[in-house]
C-alpha cells in the first residue's frame, strides 16, 4: 500500500521537474517578451563579469577581490547548470568546445589560488558568449545583421589581445623581468608587438621571450588580416544551403554557388 501511495508524489516530482526544465527552455531559447528580457538580463551580467575579468590583475590586491570572485563563481555555476538543464542533451552540451572553456573558468574561480597563473585565460569568456545566438540577437532585431563578421573579428581580436597580455604578465612580470613591470606594460607591449610596429623600449628577455613574440607577431598579422577582410569585402549572409550545406551567400543569391541549389534567403525585414 505504502509503495502504490509514493508512486504518485515520484511521478508529481518528475512531472515538476520536467516542467522546470521546459520553463529553463524558454528561458534561455524563447523568443517571447519575457523571454528577451532574461536573456537581456543574462547578457548584462555576463559583460560585467567579463569587465571584471580585464580588471582582475588590477584589483586582485584588493581585500574583496576573493569575495568577488567566489560571488562571481557561484552566478557563472548557476548560469552553467540552468543551460545544462535547458538542453535536450546534456552530454552532447558538455562536449562543445564553449562549454569546455567555460567549465575551465568556473575552475579558476572555484580555486584562484591552484589556477594562478591560467586566470588569464578568463577572458576567453568573451569568446564563449559570442558563440551564442542570444548575443547576437539584439542586432538582428534591428537589421544589422550584416555587422555580425566585422564585430565578431574585432571581438577575436580582443580577446587574443587580452589573453596574450595575461600571458606575458603571468609568465614574464611575476618572475622579476624589469622589462615587464606591470599588467600595463605588458598590454603595451602586446599592442605594440601585434601591430609589429615594436617600438623597442620594452622587450621579452631570452630565447623564449623572442620566440613569444614571434608567434604574437604571426597571430596578430592574421587576426588584422581577417579583420580587414570581414569590413572591405562585400557583405554576406549565414544562409545554409539545404543540399550541400554553404553557409556564405550574396545577399540576394538565387542559387548556391558550390552546388547551383535553388535558394530562399530571407530579406532584411525578416531578420
């Protein structure tokens, strides 16, 4: 009798589970009013603890900085758990390389300490959020659409900026080389070596210190490359072509390039 009275309350359990991961759905994929406003809301905070992750080395003196940290840690472990929820599967989710980086930052902040020198790679953060549709949104909704390469090769740019600064604080100002005597020496340096123009007055010692700049230099050369591109060559949309799959296309593409498909791409209008 007692077992025929649980199965009811379990079924209930599930029921209301399953309901909560729907209304998550929603959520973070709906496009209903309510919706957008906690996606806005999400996004919001996301770019505030990504402006906390650029000042980190600025503010790790500070007696809060760990209280912030952990504070942020538990936004980002609720954030990862709610989309975890909001999936169909879970599994196939953990996989993606977004989720990976952003697992591994959740780690950084969970153990500041055990992560000292990888807190750099935070930034990446910004990248992560970028492979989210909801960061684009805003700007579809206004028919700027045609923006999202340019913004987003600017974006890499940043971000690799941010993370090769990070490196060469961690790796180089932390182990006493006057060259390096602050994050922003080392932010100097970054800008002056991926722009190649390398004034000269602040340099990487050693063997490694060159070969650093080397790779810094070849990155940088091809991230401006990209960038360069994505603004001067003609505009194109994310269309993917139903028979072999191209995702770039003119703007008012009749048929697919690669395969000679016959395409529908929507107008500005119904972006």
């Amino acid at each position: 009798m007692s077992a025929e009275k649980d199965k009811p309350a379990d079924d209930d359990s599930k029921t209301a589970f399953q309901e909560f991961r729907s209304r998550l759905r929603l959520l973070y994929h709906s496009q209903s009013p309510g919706a957008q406003r906690f996606q806005a809301l999400v996004l919001i905070v996301d770019l505030a603890i990504i402006a906390f992750f650029i000042a980190t080395p600025l503010l790790r003196g500070d007696e809060s900085f760990l209280w912030i940290d952990y504070s942020i840690a538990a936004l980002l472990a609720v954030d990862l758990v709610a989309r975890a929820l909001a999936t169909t599967d879970i599994m196939r989710w953990l996989r993606q390389l977004p989720i990976i980086i952003d697992i591994f930052i959740l780690a950084t902040l969970l153990a500041p300490t055990l992560f000292f020198n990888l807190g750099f790679l935070r930034i990446l953060r910004l990248w992560t959020l970028t492979r989210s549709s909801t960061f684009w949104r805003p700007l579809r909704k206004r028919n700027l659409g045609i923006y999202q390469e340019p913004i987003q090769a600017v974006i890499n740019l940043l971000v690799f900026l941010f993370v090769v600064t990070g490196f060469v604080y961690t790796a180089f100002a932390n182990r006493g080389h006057d060259n390096i005597a602050g994050y922003v020496d080392a932010l100097y340096f970054t800008v002056a070596t991926v722009t190649t123009t390398g004034f000269g007055d602040i340099t990487l010692p050693g063997t490694w210190g060159k070969l650093t700049s080397i790779v810094i230099m070849i990155v940088g050369i091809s991230l401006f490359v990209r960038l360069a591109q994505s603004i001067f060559r003609p505009n194109k949309v994310n269309f993917p072509c139903p028979e072999c799959g191209l995702q770039k296309h003119d703007p008012d593409a009749v048929h697919c390039k690669a395969c000679g498909h016959v395409l529908n791409i929507p107008d500005h209008g119904h972006y």
